[in-house]
C-alpha cells in the first residue's frame, strides 16, 4: 500500500507538519489526515510505529484544532471522527448480504487426509491448491465499504442477522474508515474478519478489573465480543481492540469497470486488500499444493501458536482458486472450500477440591482453588487462582463443584465458571479467613480494595516474599539465593530481613548439608557483585507497592542518591513523568515509614549501592551512548531483555521500531517485516547476535 518512497515523504511531511502550517487550511488538513492514516496503518496493521507517540498526538491534535476552526471541512472519513458520539440505545438488527457461515473441523492428519479426498472428488480435479493461515480466535465481523467508505460493521448474530456495531467498529484503528477501492472499480464489498485483543492488553485489563474488584474476563475471545457490544463507544475505543480480515463475501463492480486481476484466488485477494491498507493475514498466509505439506505445516505451528501476540485456536485451509470455491458451493452450515484445523482444547473440566489462601509480599491475601490435576494445552493444571473475594461470590464457585479451566495459551488459567448443573447438593460455600493464615493477625480491607490484607509487616511469609522478590532477576540478580535458599536460610535464622543478605553468617551455611565449598563461593561472589546494582534495581527491589520497573527506573532517575525522597512530597513525585496520585501516595509512605527508612541505611551501610551519578539524565558515559538498537526474529545466543540491558548499560537506547533514527538492528532467525524495512532504508547497520556480541565485547 506504500511504497518505500510514500513512507519517506509521510514521515517528513508529519515532521513537517507538527512544526508548519500549509498555505490553505484544506491542504493541512488533508495532508494531516494523511499522515494520521499512515501512521494508524504503520501502528495497528504493521505493529512497527515510527513516529512517537507525543508526535501522533501532536498531530492529532492539530487536525481537531484545524477542523474546529473549519467545521466544514470535516469529513466521515476523518481519523477525528473515530471518536464516539454518545451511547447508543441499543444496536439495530441487520442483515448480513451474505449469510455468516461457520467452519467445520478437522483435529488431525486423517481428518484432513479425507477433506482432502472430498475436495478433489468434488471438483473432480487431481491436484487443488491449498492457502493456509490462522483461525483467529475472536468476535466474527463483517464489513461494508460502499464508494471506498467504511458504510456498516456488524456482529455475526445467528449468522442471516447481526447487530449493527458501526459506531463501536470507527474505534478500531486498525479498520481503515476509507481505502482506494474506487480506483479499483470497486462499488461495493463485503469483508469477513475477526475482532481480536492482543494477549498483552488482554493481561492488563484482565489486572485492571481484578484491581477494581470487578471478576477477569476468561479469554480473550470474551473480551472482544463483549466489548464489540458495549454502548459507549468511548470505552471501547480505551480497549485497544484490533482486527484481522479474512475474507471477501461479496462485491459489486463499478459500471464498466473490470475486476481487478488478483481477486481470482484466495491468497491475491487478501494481498490485495492489505495493499489497500486492510489488516488481513497477508504475511501469515502460506500456499501449498498437497495435502501432506498442509499437514506438516499444521502440526510445526501448533507449537509456535503462543508466539503470535493473539490467541489462535488452529489454522484455517481454504481451496485457493475463487472459481473452484464457487463450483463447490457451501452446506447451510459450512463452506465445502474451507476447513479448521482445531489445535488442542485449551479448557478442561475438573473438580474444585479445597481452596487455599495465600499470602503475597505485599500482604495480600489471595484464594487459589487446587482441583483435581488436569491436562490442558500439553500443561498439567493443579492449582488456579481465584484473584479475590469478590471474584468468587461473583462466580458462585464451591468446594466439590466440578468448574470448567481455561488456558488461554500463555494467559495464566481461569475458572470459567462452575458447572451448577452437575451440582449434588454437597458442595460447601468458600468461607473467607479473617486473620493471617501466616501470623494470625486480623485480616483488613481498605474500602477502595478487593483484596483483604495482613498489615503485619513482620508476617513471617511477606519478609521471605520481599527477600525473593529483592534478589530477583529483575532487581538485584543474586542467582542462586532463589526463593529454596531464602526459605531455609530465613527458618535457620540466618537471613532475618532484606539487609541481612549482606550479613550472612557463611560458617553456618558450610555446615548445613548440601552447601559444598564451590556454591558457597558462589553465592558470596553474586551477592557482592549486586552491591553494584544501579539504583533503579535497588529500589524496584524494595517493593514498594504499585512501583513496577519502570517507575523504578523513573524514580531512580530523579535523584542522585536515594535518601533524597526522604524529603520528598507527593506534589513534587506527581511532577515525574507517569508517577499518578497512587503510586506517589505509596511511595512517600514507604520512605516515610521508620523501618523502611532503617532497612535502607543499612544496605548503605554494608556497601550497597544507593546512588545515582546520572540524575536527571540517560546514560551518556558508556562505549554505546547515544546509540540505538532493536532486536527482531527469535535470538538463541542471549535472551532478548538480557541484551536490551546490556546496551542500556553502556549507554544506549532500545527503540520501538525501524526508523531513520535506528542505529544497529540485530536479527535472531525468521526475522520478518523489520529485517526488510532496514534494508529498505539503508541507513541502519543490520548485524547478527554474534556480532551484537563482539560490538558489546560479551
Ligand atoms: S473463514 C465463509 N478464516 O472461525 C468464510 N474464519 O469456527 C468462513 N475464523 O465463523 C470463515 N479465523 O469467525 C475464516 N482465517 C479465518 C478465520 C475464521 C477465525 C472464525 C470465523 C468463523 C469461525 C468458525
């Protein structure tokens, strides 16, 4: 959709714009629309961003203020006019041009072995070519672009009538609102596809509702269907959803006009609509001509599907040639030119045999649910979390109930709900404790929180917590004092609280068995390496409620020595970029407590680092200041964040995507869409890990 040329000029021209203004209000605001569209296709099609997102705002904002101005250039096509217009009373019922059919399913080699056969013996043919690609696992849709216009999005309902969600589908940046469609003879088309949430978004909202006392979605799946249908089109547009098309159902020509060349097979048809700016599966697709190679390739991505950044539950195999698919026809349930390859049932049914109450680092209480173990998806599940109180009333689960278990791919498991219908009258209701299930003190719950609480901060399980959580890969990195080695250490008495770790008393731990002299020197050497921790980890370490690492890093960056926020008050933390009112009221009431400020001395006190030469600034000492990296493809020599810190080490900076300010991609295998796009611009240094290695001198 656009060339290497398109990108260059777009890119300058947003530079261009966020600064200047055109000679007539109707080229800014053309040319603003412009770049806005691109940089929505670059973000939410291509997930490769190459504007920031204070510039997108930017400009943004200069189209409203432009439109303001000229109300009467505004247009429906604009990206201002995504944004909501109220609540809808409830959506009208529509029908579908082409009924929404389902798929039918196959769950092995032999089932497609014998689509197969039906297919060839059907069209009578000897060899059909088969285009595969992911059955996404979401809320069907079907589009109407009329004119090139965005006309109607609607649900699939019973698949003849769906429900007009137009208002909520302009929310979705991905969806183009106009494409050159006209230019294409296109009059009208109909297009398929599947409203998807990202499995990262997923996991943030799924933390939010938890937070709020509100019950996690189970999946994804729900997660999008639910917000297609929401009223106000202002919360779904806060959702991030995203969307894949799949399919073209129908379409009219332009008089006289001629159909264009690649809408005579599957594969072409979906190229073409992403060269017209439309998310499909373009880059996903793959063509085979035999069945066996489908098979293969079915089975070789089932074991990749948790790497996709949404949920796939199988492949979908459709006959390539349009007018093959158009001689076998459909049943009243299935199309005969397509079939699902189902991957491996991710929900499982299991009995609900006793739930037990944890205690967090941070004192919460939470109420995990241990069943009777079941495989799911290739795991053994025994113990599900049931997140809160709330979450369980909501769901009405009881010990002996038989539940049915999620596991949405990498998302960790969920009780959908209870089967209330297996139900024998024997299953005891979940009774919440009110004292510590660790150190018996009275349990509290503060009103604007679903978890219950133990404010001991003495409870013997949060002092080991917080010990594990301080030597942590992501904090201090003390390898080997994992949470095995704080447990016994802290039951011996040999590591009492966090500053004790730098106190251990080494005879005693020779004598206990299995400490050989060569582990103990160990041990030794990577605790007295993380004195040299950079103060963010130390203080990310502490775990200060709701200060994740990066408002670690933020905070670290503030100051020049950590006992600065003794002094510090919540106006002056809400001044930090993304510090909000909570987090600024947690942290100036962890500094502000007696023992945390003890704990911290006496870290200083045994050598730890606690200061921070680079206030205020980023690295700018180190062998890679001022350089910019990005790693893309699967690496095998190092781990992706290990690598990202060490070039944050030495000075440099990680960037979100390929743009003309990249410096050094370094690729791992199958590296995709960010390989070419450096090539493309020829100004980045594209080197292999190996040669990342020798660049860093690991
Ligand atoms: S083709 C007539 N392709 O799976 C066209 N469907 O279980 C039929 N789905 O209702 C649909 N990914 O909502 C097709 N790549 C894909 C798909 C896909 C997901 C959904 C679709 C369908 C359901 C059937």
């Amino acid at each position: 959709m656009y060339t290497p040329q398109d990108e260059k000029r777009l890119y300058e021209q947003a530079k261009y714009l966020l600064q200047h203004d055109l000679k007539s209000a109707e080229d800014t605001i053309a040319q603003l629309r412009e770049v806005i569209n691109y940089a929505d296709w670059q973000y939410y099609v291509q997930n490769d961003p190459t504007l920031s997102d204070s510039e997108y705002d930017g400009l943004y904002k200069k189209l409203k203020q432009e439109e303001e101005k000229y109300p009467e250039l505004v247009t429906a096509d604009s990206p201002t006019q995504r944004v909501a217009q109220g609540l809808s009373e409830r959506f009208p019922t529509v029908s579908h041009l082409v009924p929404m059919l389902s798929l039918d399913n196959t769950y092995n080699a032999e089932d497609l072995t014998d689509w197969d056969r039906r297919c060839r013996d059907f069209a009578g043919v000897e060899e059909i070519e088969y285009c595969v690609e992911p059955k996404y696992d979401g809320a069907s849709i079907s589009l109407i672009y009329e004119n090139g216009a965005l006309a109607r999005g609607a649900t699939r309902g019973d698949g003849v009538m769906g429900e007009d969600v137009t208002a909520n589908i302009r929310q979705i940046k991905a969806i183009p609102l106009s494409a050159s469609l006209v230019k294409q003879g296109i009059q009208q088309i109909e297009i398929r596809g599947e409203i998807v949430i990202h499995k990262n978004v997923f996991e943030a909202y799924n933390k939010q509702r938890v937070s709020e006392g509100l019950s996690p979605l189970a999946n994804p799946r729900n997660a999008a269907s639910g917000t297609l249908r929401i009223l106000d089109s202002a919360e779904v547009r806060k959702r991030g959803l995203n969307a894949i098309l799949y399919h073209i159902s129908d379409y009219t020509l332009m008089e006289g006009a001629q159909r264009p060349e690649q809408l005579s097979t599957h594969y072409g048809s979906l190229q073409w609509l992403y060269d017209l700016g439309f998310p499909t599966p373009a880059k996903e697709m793959k063509v085979f001509k035999h069945i066996d190679d489908v098979i293969k390739y079915c089975h070789e991505f089932e074991g990749h599907r948790d790497e996709l950044p949404f949920e796939v539950d199988g492949l979908v195999i459709k006959v390539n040639d349009f007018a093959l698919q158009d001689m076998m026809g459909m049943t009243s349930h299935h199309p005969r030119w397509a079939v699902a390859f189902k991957f491996k049932a991710r929900q499982a049914t299991s009995r609900l045999l006793k739930v037990e109450f944890q205690v967090g680092r941070t004192g919460s209480i939470t109420p995990v649910a241990k069943i009777e173990p079941v495989p799911i998806g290739g795991v053994t599940v025994t113990s599900v979390s049931l997140f809160n109180e709330d979450v369980v009333r909501e769901k009405d689960v009881r010990i002996g109930d038989t539940v049915l278990v999620e596991r949405a791919g990498d998302v960790i498991p969920y009780i959908v709900k209870p089967l209330t219908e297996l139900r024998t009258g024997d299953e005891v209701e979940i009774k919440f404790p009110t004292h510590c299930p660790a150190c018996n003190s009275e349990l509290e719950k503060q009103q604007d929180e679903a978890a219950w609480r133990c404010i001991n901060i003495n409870c013997p399980v949060q002092v080991v917590e917080r010990m594990i959580h301080f030597a942590s890969k992501d904090a201090m990195d003390i390898r080997s004092l994992g949470s095995a080695n704080v447990q016994k250490f802290y039951e011996l008495g040999l590591l009492p609280d966090i500053p004790g770790i730098y106190h251990i008393d080494w005879d005693k731990v020779k004598q206990l068995g299995g400490f050989g002299e060569k582990s103990v020197t160990n041990l030794q050497q990577a605790i007295e390496q993380s004195k040299k921790q950079p103060l963010y980890r130390v203080i990310y370490g502490l775990g200060i409620r709701h200060v994740g690492e990066t408002t670690a890093k933020t905070l670290a960056s503030a100051v020049s020595h950590i006992s600065e926020f003794y002094d510090w008050n919540i106006e002056k933390l809400s001044m930090l970029q993304d510090i909000g009112p909570k987090v600024a009221t947690s942290v100036i009431d962890f500094f502000a407590r007696k023992e945390n400020r003890r704990i911290i001395d006496m870290l200083g006190a045994a050598g730890v680092n606690l200061a921070n030469e680079n206030k205020g600034q980023m690295k700018t000492d180190g062998a890679l200041a001022g350089k910019t990296f990005l790693f893309t493809g699967t690496l095998s020599h190092f781990k992706r964040s290990d690598a990202e810190a060490i070039v944050e080490e030495k000075g440099g900076a990680i960037l979100g995507g390929v743009s003309s300010k990249l410096n050094y991609l370094v690729t791992g295998e199958d590296a995709g869409s960010k390989l070419e796009k450096a090539k493309k611009l020829g100004t980045v240094a594209i080197l292999t890990e190996q040669e990342f290695l020798e660049l860093v001198g690991e």
